[in-house]
C-alpha cells in the first residue's frame, strides 16, 4: 500500500490543536498550533545536526501541506 506522506489529523480532546502526521522517516506528529513535534521513532542514522536541518525542512512541509489542504477544503 502507498501512503501519503503527511496526514491531518484533529481530536476533540484537544479542540484548538491541529495535528499533521509525517509517515517517512523520521515519523513523527507536529501539533501546529505550537510546533511541538513528537517522534513516532528514533533518527538513529542522523547526528543531531543532519537532524535539526532536516526537521527544519520537514515542518515547513507540513505547514506547506496544511495550508495546501485547507485552501483545497475550501474550495
């Protein structure tokens, strides 16, 4: 099965927060209302550098597909 790479996801427990899911590595969930990101797993091939560079481009994607997905909602 092919995947997206990135997801919406939203949950009434958490009313103001917006989630997106990164699927490829590394996976991890970005709430976008704080940019708080939680790792699904270990970046073990990565020093923290690579990392931190990576995760900078990565969160701008996600912000990328959010925007890209409301505007297509709101179509």
């Amino acid at each position: 099965m092919d995947l997206p790479k990135f997801l919406l996801a939203d949950n009434t427990d958490f009313p103001d927060d917006i989630f997106v899911i990164h699927l490829d590595y590394p996976r991890f969930i970005i709430n976008l209302k704080d940019d708080e990101v939680e790792f699904l797993e270990e970046a073990e091939d990565l020093d923290e550098g690579e990392l931190n560079e990576e995760m900078e481009m990565l969160i701008s994607l996600a912000n990328d597909f959010y925007d890209r997905e409301v505007k297509l909602y709101e179509e």
